[in-house]
C-alpha cells in the first residue's frame, strides 16, 4: 500500500486519467425532474477532492476499482405547472466508483436551500389567527439537506474531452415546511463534459492498494 504521485506527473496511467481525466472542472448539465414530473434544469461542477484505486489479480486479467471522493456545487431550477417554480441551490459531498468497464455509480449528501415562487395568489392567515385577516404569499424558502444515489458510464477518447452520462435520484428533506418536514424526490437523466478549459482543478492525490 502507498501514495500515488501527482496526476500532474503520471497522468498516463489509467487509473489517474478515470479519476481525472483534465485538469479542469468537470462540468454537469441535466434533466432535472421534481418529482419526476415537474420538468427542470440542472448545472453543477464536479470538484475532485481525493482518489483510492485497487487492483484485485485474477486468473486471466488484473481488476481495476477506482473510487473518487469529489464536492459538487449545483442549481436547479423547475416548474409545477399553474402552481410554482423552485430554485434549489446545494453543495454535495458524494463517492463515486468505477469499474474496470468504466461503469460507475455513486452516493452523496449535502446542504441545500430551495425557495418556492408560487404563480397566482396563495394565502396564509395573519398572526392574529382570527381567520378574518390574510396576506398574500409570493415565496417561501426552506433549509434543504439531502441524498442522492446515481449511476452511468464514462468515455475517455483519445486527444478528445472526456465524457459521461448519468441517471440519478435525489431526495431533499424540506424543513418547516407546514410546521413539519417533507420528503421531495427527483430525478435527473444528463451528461458530464471534462472540458478543455475553464475552471482549473489542482491534481488529486490517489491512494493505491495493490
């Protein structure tokens, strides 16, 4: 067991370019599906944080696991048709792992906050609670943490970005939504471009068990 170098010094090993392909941000675009049906958009960075890849020696062949710990910032944005629209902005901290195929699949949990536009006029009874007076309510933020699960498959072409797509669920945990807390799924169906240029990431340290 020991500590890989740079992906600045070797990145012609394998391992090194599925954990980072670039040396830039990964950048993700998708379908953003609140509740599936209310349809949306999402924008998100993947920023590589840490790698650890393992070689399992079978009979014909060596196995090769990779996993990538990585920080994701994102936006969303949806609507409910004649009812509101959401603006969900969220940080992620999530482990992504390949398979020799480059199939990967990944877990993450992170801090959000979702405000709710609402399209026509939604009322609310005053402090008095008299029933009498009311005043009209145009938007509402709520603290949303939240965990997801996902799973896809990457390409790396040669002199070419490096690219990926991906099907994830998502679930947010509204709090003091109507004096409780509630459950909002999603789901997201969209591809992760390793560009070129843009926002550059330092190179990961990966930890290597043979």
């Amino acid at each position: 067991m020991g500590w890989g170098p740079s992906i600045a010094a070797q990145d012609t090993l394998a391992n090194l370019k599925v954990l980072q392909p670039s040396s830039y941000v990964p950048i993700s675009v998708s379908y953003y599906g609140n509740m599936i049906t209310h349809p949306g958009v999402k924008l998100a960075v993947d920023y590589p944080a840490f790698g650890f890849t393992k070689f399992k020696a079978k009979r014909r062949k060596t196995k090769e696991i990779n996993k990538l710990i990585y920080l994701q910032p994102s936006v969303a944005y949806f609507v409910q048709p004649q009812t509101f629209s959401g603006l969900l902005l969220a940080a992620d901290v999530g482990l992504r792992r390949y398979n020799t195929k480059l199939y990967f699949t990944d877990a993450a949990m992170g801090i959000g906050y979702m405000w709710r536009f609402n399209h026509g006029e939604t009322w609310q009874l005053d402090d008095n609670g008299d029933g009498h007076k009311k005043n009209i309510v145009s938007s509402k933020g709520y603290f949303a943490p939240g965990l997801s699960f996902g799973f896809g498959k990457l390409w790396i072409r040669e002199n070419k970005n490096a690219i990926s797509v991906f099907s994830r669920i998502n679930s947010n945990f509204l709090f003091e939504y109507s004096a409780g807390i509630l459950i909002e799924g999603s789901l997201e169906i969209g591809v992760k471009i390793n560009p070129s240029f843009g926002l550059k990431a330092e190179p990961i340290q990966t930890k290597v068990k043979r």
